[in-house]
C-alpha cells in the first residue's frame, strides 16, 4: 500500500506531492491533532493581544486595529462594514493599551515555539519553501488497491504554522475547504 502526501493552496491546485513511507504517514498524522497543532486564537485574546508577531506586516495588523482589519473591512455589505469599522474601531482603540502592555509577552513566547513537524518534515525533503507559507491544507491518501486504482484519502487537513486570529483563519480557510479538495 503506497501513500502520498500532497499539500494544497487556497485554491486546490497542488503545490508539491511525495511518496511517503508508513512510518512517515503516521508521523505526518500527528500534525492534525494534540500539541503539534496550532491552535487558533479566540476574539478576546487576539482583541488583548498582537497573536502574530512572526513578520512585520501581521504584527502591525494584529497590534494597531486587529478587529477592524481582521474582520470588519471584510463584511461585503457596504454600510454595514460602515458600522462595523466604526464600532470595532472603537473597541480597538479602548483596547489598545492592554496590546501594549502584552506585546513584549507575545514576541517572546513566540519566538520560543519549536519548529512545526510538519514544516520540519517538508524542509528535510527540500520543498521549496519561498513562497509565503503560514498554513497549508494537507491530504494524506493512501492506495489500497495499486491495480484498482482506488486511492482513498486517508487523512486530510488544515494546517497552520502560526497562531491565527479565529476570525481571520476563519475568512482564509473558506477558500481551501469550498474548493472542492
């Protein structure tokens, strides 16, 4: 029985695919659950505090207007995102000091993080890691019959790399999962 790991972008055009061995699949099936995966962050901590501080662009978003540029410019309606900048621009400002006073906090515990496996695992095999990769969707299919034809996905998912703002993983996730992989 073969197995093939495959890692897909938003749009569920494959961005790179390998054989892999059992021992390998059982490692790559422990990215999907416990302490290997990332968890999102609630709407009342990432209001508290700046949840990515891995580059300059997402701690800025996350640090000065984290409710208003994570979710309120997203609502398709133009006068309710009207409203919605507005209050939660409101509520950014008030909140603003407590993102302050964790920021420090937040840089630090996540520089400590150890490596991801499975960005551990894709860097042994030498994918090509250029492009910006914050999370990936990862499918696991296995072959039970080689002559049959009849691959089977195994086990499949949403990987991220870093902590997401649940609202904003929410918003860049949809993509992945209505594409149909």
């Amino acid at each position: 029985m073969s197995q093939t790991i495959q890692l897909l972008n938003q749009s569920g055009s494959i961005l790179w695919q390998t054989e892999i061995s059992d021992d390998e699949a059982q490692e790559l099936k422990k990215c999907f659950s416990g302490e290997t995966r990332v968890k999102d962050v609630g709407f009342l901590t990432s209001l508290c505090m700046p949840v990515r501080t891995y580059n300059i662009k997402y701690f800025a978003k996350d640090f000065f207007l984290p409710i208003t540029l994570n979710t309120a410019i997203k609502v398709k309606s133009v006068i309710l995102r009207l409203f919605a900048v507005l209050i939660l621009g409101a509520v950014d400002l008030i909140t603003f000091p407590l993102r302050l006073v964790t920021c420090i906090p937040r840089v630090i515990y996540n520089s400590q993080k150890k490596e991801h496996p499975l960005l551990k695992f894709l860097r042994e095999k030498n994918v090509n890691l250029n492009f910006k990769m914050h999370y990936v969707f990862v499918k696991i299919v296995c072959d039970t019959d080689p002559r049959n034809s009849g691959s089977s996905t195994y086990k499949q998912g949403f990987v991220s790399f870093v902590d997401y703002p649940r609202l904003d993983l929410q918003i860049q996730a949809v993509n992945v999962f209505s594409s149909g992989s």
